[in-house]
C-alpha cells in the first residue's frame, strides 16, 4: 500500500508539468491538481466525456531529488483512441445543425482523459462535475456547468470509478466499450449504460467459433486483474460444457508503474509466456492491456536471440489469433514500429459499426490549429508524425517542425484508422442516445412552460436523473440507418461483427467482414461465418484485396471501391430527368389540346381513341424512363425493361394500327373491296391488342422463369463496384428489344407505302418519318449493349427519350400547328377539298 501510495502522489505531482527539469513548483492549499489534457466546447446543455488517450510510463520514486528532476515525464498516446475524441465532437456539430433535434438548443462538451489510471479517473470525473478556481467537491463555484450526461469509459475499471461517482448524483452514464457488468458491492449500478451487447452473448460467440472450425485446444491471453480472471473461469466453464479445453491462461502485467526502466525491460526478456510452446491449435485474448503486452512482448522477443525457444515467425506461423470486441489492435506510440504482419489471419469479435455521411470528410479538415480548446491535438500530432510544434518541448529525436499540412489518412492503420471504429461508433451513438432522450422531454412538456422557456430546454431547469426514464426506453435509427434501443438491462440490442486481419508488407491491414454474431437468432444459430472469405496466416506476402475493395498504385494498400450508377444527384442524372419530366409535361399538354379539340376534323380524320392511346403510351415511357435513374432496387429492376419495353410496344402498335386504318379505307374504297367490312375501330383495337398481347407474353415468361435482379459487377472497372440490374436472361432481354424492333420495322414499312394515299390530315408521312426517327435511335444504341457503368445506362435512356420524343414531335406537332396556329384549316370544307397545297 505504501509503494502505491508513493506513486499516486507522484502520478498527481507529475501531471502539473509534463515538460522537463521543473525549477520550482507553487503549491496552496486551494489550488486544484491541473489536468492538462481536456477539450470544451460550451453549450445551454453539456454532455461529458472521459476517455483513455494517454498514459503515463512512471517509476517509482526513490526521493533522491525533487520528483521533477527524478526523470523524465513523457506521455505515450494510443494515437488510435483520438478518433474516439473526434467522434464525440464530430456527433455534436451535427445535432447542433439538425434542426429536427433540439431546435434552437445548442449542446456542447467537456472532454477529459483517465490517463488509464482508476485514480486520475476519479480526479478527471470530479472535475467534470466541479470544476472551479478552487477544488471544492460536491459545491458549485465559479461558472455552473449543466452536464447531464456523461460518455466514458474504455473498460471495466474506468468505467466503475466513474460510475461509483456519478451514481451519487443520479448522473446517466454511458459506456461506450465496457462489455463486462458494472457492479459495486454486489448491487447493480442503476445510472449505467452499456453502448456494448452483453458479454455472456461473446463467450457462446466464441464457443460456437471453435465448434464451427473443430478446434478443441486453446489458449487463453487475459489481462490481470479480477475482470479478466472472470472471463478466463467464465469461458473454461463453456468451453468444458462443450468438450473443449484450455492450454494454458497467460495474464499480461500492468506496465503504468514500475521501479525502473531496467525491471520494465527485464520482465518481457525473462517472461516466457506459455503460447509460445503450447501446441493449442487457437489462441485467446481478452482486453486491450493484454493485446499491448502480447505485442510489446513480441515486438522485444523479435530481436533479441533467446535460447531455447521458437522464431518468432515460427510460432505465429502455427497459432490462429482469436480477440475479443475490447481489442481494437490499438497500440501506443511505443509500439509505433511492431510488426502487425505477426497476427494475420486473426480472427477479431468487434463492435458493430457502419460508415457514417461525413465522417472520412470531418477527420480529413483535421489540422494542429483546426479547433479552439483541444487540449489533446498538440501531443496527438507530435508522436503521430514525430514532428514538434513551435514552443513545444518534446523529445530531442523528432524530425523536425510540424508543418500543419500533415494529413490523418497518411498514418498507418495500426496507429489511426479513417474508417469509424467500433467504440467511435458506440460513442457517436451514445451522443444520439442523449440528445434524443433531451428531444423527448422537451416535446413531452407542457405547452405553457414550452412557452414559458420561449422553446429553449435550456430555459427551464433539466435535472439529470429525469433522462433515465426515457433513456431506458429510447428508440431511434442513427444515421446510418442502424436501430438504437437499450435492453431491460441497460445493453444495446445488437450482437457484434466478425471480421478476419488481413495485413500487408507495408504494415498497413484492412479488416475484413466474414460474419456476424446475432442474438435475435437461436442460440444454435447465432453465428455466421463466410469461411470463403478468410484469409489466414502462413500465406503468401501478396494478399487479395476483399471483393469490395482494390489496391492502390502501389499496389501495397486496399482501397474502397467506388459505387458506380446513375444517380440523382449527378449532373447527368439530373439533367436526363429533367428533359423526362420536361417532355412528359409537353405529353400531357398536347393530350389536354388534343382532348379539348376532339370534336375538330383533325382529330376525328385520325381515330380519336388510338391517339389517346399513342399519347399516353409516350407519356408513361417517359416517366418509366425514370426508373433507370437511382440505385438499383428489386423493383426498379423488375419494372425496368418489361414496363419499357410492354408500353412502347403499345406505342408503336398504336401506330401501326393508325396507319392500318388509312391502307384498309382507302382499299376499301374501290368498289367490291373485301376490305369494306373491316373498316371501322374494331381493326385497330385488333391490332394493337394483338401486337401488345405478345410482348406481355415474351415479359411474363421473362419474370416467371429468370426474373432481373440487383447486382454488382466488381470486375468490369477498376476501383469501381458497378451497382446494376442484371437482366437474369440475355435471351429474354434481347426478345423484349428485338419484338419492339420488328413492330418498329413493320410500321415503317406499312407508312412508308401508304405516304402518298390521296386523303387529307393523312398521318402516313409523319408516321414515316417518326419511325424513321425511332430506328435510327434503336439501331445506333446496339453498339453501346457492350458498355459497362452508368454510361451504359445513359445511352439507354437518352434512346428512350429521343425516340419518344420523335414520336411525340413528327406525328403531334403538325396537329399542334394547325389546332394552335392555323384554325382555319382544321375545317370541314378543307377536309372535303381533293387537294390542299400543305396537306396533300
């Protein structure tokens, strides 16, 4: 206890200056312990944070000389948990410009570090809550901070001494990687949430992960102390219940204090760990302290010689590595140049988490100078790019003077991810989680003292401990679309993801999805595993990047594929729906005139109904020609070509039968004519029946047998997924296309004879030239059947837009002339009169 006691003190002392060779040091009773590392953003409401960013490598003291003299203190990141920072703050910029959440409420933040010592946890806690010109707790002096919420913390031990401090105060907390039950004294801890699945729900995982790959004999890595003693007995429990045993259980060692650097060095020389000649088939590691002492201990045992034992390549060669969703593969800066091809192939239990709109954006504006009051930016951007800001005493072997025009993306993966991580997702969530339970009891208020407070929360007086009743029952879709509600038990519903390690020469990895632990199924059933998709140790240096991802130039890093369809919000996808929706409001305009004319000679010369029927024909193709536009759904790909390709057969049937009808009038009219008894309407509605009825044939084999669905093409261009509908039958598609072909050719043909029939508003010409019109079209898109992309797509609508558009234009617009322009033409006089200089 005395040893401990000595070096909290220091630990406390230490933290008032980090830089070297302290001269004096000014002490008074009133004067608060200065926390050097914190971020605050102000705000009406404050949601705090408490991370684990920094430690602190101390020895222990031996009081030769002032303790500032007695070494040097320099703080070691885990460079990867500033993304957790930035998640935090990125969270609230964004509620803060929704106005659909908290309208006209600003929330802000106060950010402070644990430095991964339950001690300093307490101190940064109290802070949080009291922070004042004086140290003064459970009083508010100086400026009162209205937290209602607090985010934090990493695991077990941090997040309890939070919880057995904001539990007084009815404080909701939230967890965002603390899997493990939080208790105190046997009792529950009622203020505490898990933003983490249940721990029980990752022994059954990792149970049912060994059963699914037959391995019967492994060994457990934990980190010391009592949460992971009650992992290692909880899983040998499950593990002898299903007839599998353990090997050995290595417990990593606590690195914070030690005597010297000397004992520090000597307990990874002399620590040969029981992995290394086990012949279990898997190895285990549980927690985040004991995956820095694996790889601390193979990073030393890597180059130095030790008798007697295997080769570091060796060994890994024959192990698989299990982790648990605590594991992030988090290194400190210490360990900046491990080697993390060691754990290839290891397969990894992780927090769910997606990709949130902005984020890559949001760590890509990061800049030394981008934010007013990050207390952690300055030592991130140092050790993250072994450079010193100006006036910043850093260590002499740094390369030089930052520039500020570092970039995030340019770090290795092991050190900072860009991707959102699993407890950066859980955080950003945990904001959500409060900002909507804030949201629900500002709506839920009465409507007198919603005006009272002129619409402001922060009006009215917002005691902490009223969010636990609708934070217990809170329910919302993040926006990621991913559904966040806690469990009777304070848990997120959801289960975790399984994703395989996948390195590369440089040092960089990728991880890879390869399934998913669910509790909403059977327990027999709650694992998925895609065993395809593993790639596992012993494997050549050259990795395959996953099928949704390329390598870059170099040829040394797996880049995301880029999505490639026609989108709305591109300019071509714009400008071809405009011109649809532009020529589907000429349509309808033309067949109001049409309908309002319909008693003129014009319309009545030409059979009324099938005109009604070709103008809403062209009407619907233009508007269907939207459903090529937009990412590829199942109905969209459904109704894509057989909508298409049923209505403008319609279309072209409705011409055909119009000019059937002048061919039959006019045969009709020489005397004795077998045709006398098929002129009328009963021949048209024939025809385009008939010709109709088979492409609804050829599309109704089409959709029963091999219907189009949505698919990816990952093969036609590099670095591109291309999100398409595949036609399911190439047969089928090109009977679609080659029937409308042959009805095509068939009117052309017909009108081409009949254009010079005597009789007046005679629509064979114009019907020629549309047909004309609409092969041209149809005959220059087959060259581009071969295209791949949204190009391909383009092509395919412009077709059907130019060729309803001729359509539309070369039979209704001489109509339109003479029904707007030139009434005196469309009379019964002019019908009568065997020749007309324009009409004949």
């Amino acid at each position: 206890m005395v040893g401990k006691g000595r070096s909290i003190i220091f630990l406390l002392l230490a933290l008032l200056h980090v830089v070297n060779k302290v001269q004096t040091i000014k002490c008074t009773g009133t004067d608060p312990v200065d926390i050097p590392h914190e971020w605050y953003k102000p705000g009406e409401i404050l949601i705090g944070g408490i991370v684990t960013h920094i430690h602190y490598l101390i020895p222990t003291l031996q009081f030769k000389e002032h303790p500032s003299r007695e070494t040097n203190i320099f703080p070691g990141l885990v460079l990867k948990h500033y993304q957790h920072i930035l998640a935090l703050a990125f969270a609230i910029n964004e509620i803060n410009e929704t106005p659909s959440i908290l309208p006209n409420i600003t929330l802000g933040f106060h950010i402070y570090d644990s430095y991964g010592n339950e001690q300093m946890t307490y101190r940064s806690t109290l802070d949080l809550l009291f922070k004042s010109h004086g140290f003064l707790p459970n009083y508010h002096c100086g400026i009162q901070k209205n937290v209602i919420g607090v985010i934090g913390g990493l695991n077990s031990d941090i997040s309890l001494r939070m919880a057995e401090i904001l539990g007084l105060y009815k404080l909701p907390q939230i967890s965002y990687g603390s899997v493990e039950s939080i208790t105190s004294n046997g009792i529950h801890l009622s203020s505490f949430y898990h933003m983490v699945p249940d721990e029980s729900l990752q022994y059954l995982g990792i149970v049912q992960l060994l059963r699914h790959f037959r391995w019967k004999w492994v060994g457990i890595i934990t980190q010391d102390g009592d949460v992971g003693q009650h992992f290692s007995e909880a899983l040998e429990v499950e593990l002898s219940r299903n007839g599998m045993c353990s090997a050995f259980t290595d417990k990593s060692t606590k690195m914070a204090i030690f005597d010297s650097f000397n004992e520090l060095f000597n307990n990874f020389i002399y620590a040969i760990p029981a992995f290394m000649d086990s012949k279990a088939n898997a190895n285990i590691i549980y927690g985040e302290s004991a995956f820095i002492w694996l790889a601390a201990m193979l990073h030393i045992k890597k180059w130095i010689a030790l008798e007697g034992t295997f080769s570091l390549e060796e060994m890994c060669a024959r192990k698989v590595w299990i982790t648990t969703a605590q594991i992030d593969f988090t290194l400190s800066v210490f360990l900046k140049d491990f080697d993390i091809q060691t754990l290839q192939g290891a397969i990894s239990f992780s927090f769910h988490s997606k990709e949130l709109p902005g984020f890559q954006k949001y760590l890509q504006m990061i800049k030394p100078l981008w934010a007013k009051g990050d207390g952690f930016i300055k030592e991130f951007w140092e050790q993250a790019f072994d450079c010193s800001m100006a006036n910043s005493n850093v260590p002499e072997d740094m390369d030089g003077t930052c520039t500020g025009e570092e970039r995030l993306e340019d770090l290795p993966g092991h050190l900072f991810e860009m991707r959102m991580t699993g407890r950066s997702y859980n955080i950003y969530n945990a904001v959500y989680a409060f900002a909507h339970a804030l949201h629900s009891m500002s709506q839920s208020r009465p409507r007198s003292r919603q005006m009272e407070g002129r619409g402001k929360l922060g009006a009215l007086i917002v005691e902490a401990w009223q969010l636990h009743s609708v934070i217990q029952r809170i329910s919302f879709n993040n926006t990621a679309g991913d559904e966040i509600i806690f469990n009777k038990n304070g848990e997120i519903a959801t289960g975790f993801d399984i994703t395989n390690f996948v390195t590369f020469p440089n040092n960089s990895y990728v991880r890879v999805n390869i399934g998913k632990l669910d509790p909403q199924h059977p327990p027999e059933k709650m694992l998925t595993i895609h065993d395809e998709k593993i790639q596992w140790q012993n494997m050549d240096s050259c990795m395959t990047c996953p099928h949704d991802h390329f390598p870059n130039k170099g040829q040394y890093q797996c880049i995301p594929r880029i999505l490639n369809f026609l989108s709305f919000q591109e300019l071509l996808g714009i400008t071809l729906a405009f011109v649809a929706i532009l020529f589907s409001i000429i349509t309808a305009l033309v067949l109001g005139i049409i309908i309002k004319q319909r008693d003129t000679p014009i319309i009545r010369a030409n059979n009324q109904s099938l005109t009604y029927l070709l103008l809403i024909s062209l009407l619907l193709c233009f508007l269907f020609s939207l459903l090529f536009i937009g990412k590829p759904k199942p109905i969209t790909c459904l109704l894509r070509h057989t909508a298409f390709g049923i209505i403008f057969s319609i279309a072209i049937s409705s011409v055909l039968a119009k000019t059937i009808t002048v061919v039959v009038a006019f045969m009709a009219s020489r005397p004795g004519s077998i045709f006398r008894k098929w002129v009328g309407k009963r021949l048209a509605y024939w025809t385009v029946i008939s010709c109709s009825l088979v492409q609804v044939g050829i599309c109704a084999v089409w959709l029963g047998t091999t219907p189009p669905f949505p698919d990816l093409d990952m093969h036609s261009l590099s670095g591109e997924i291309i999100v398409t509908c595949n036609e399911g039958s190439v047969t089928m598609f090109y009977c679609v296309l080659g029937y409308m072909g042959f009805l095509a050719i068939v009117s052309f043909t017909v009108a081409f004879l009949a254009r010079k029939l005597p009789d007046s508003f005679n629509e064979a010409k114009f019907i020629t030239f549309s047909m004309l019109v609409f092969c041209s079209v149809w005959l220059s898109f087959v060259p581009y059947l071969s295209t791949r992309g949204k190009y391909m797509v383009v092509v395919e609508v412009f077709s059907i837009l130019a060729s309803s558009t001729g359509l539309l234009g070369c039979i209704f617009s001489p109509k339109c002339y003479i029904i707007v322009l030139r009434p005196d033409l469309n009379k019964r006089e002019h019908l009568i009169m065997r020749k007309h200089p324009g009409m004949t």
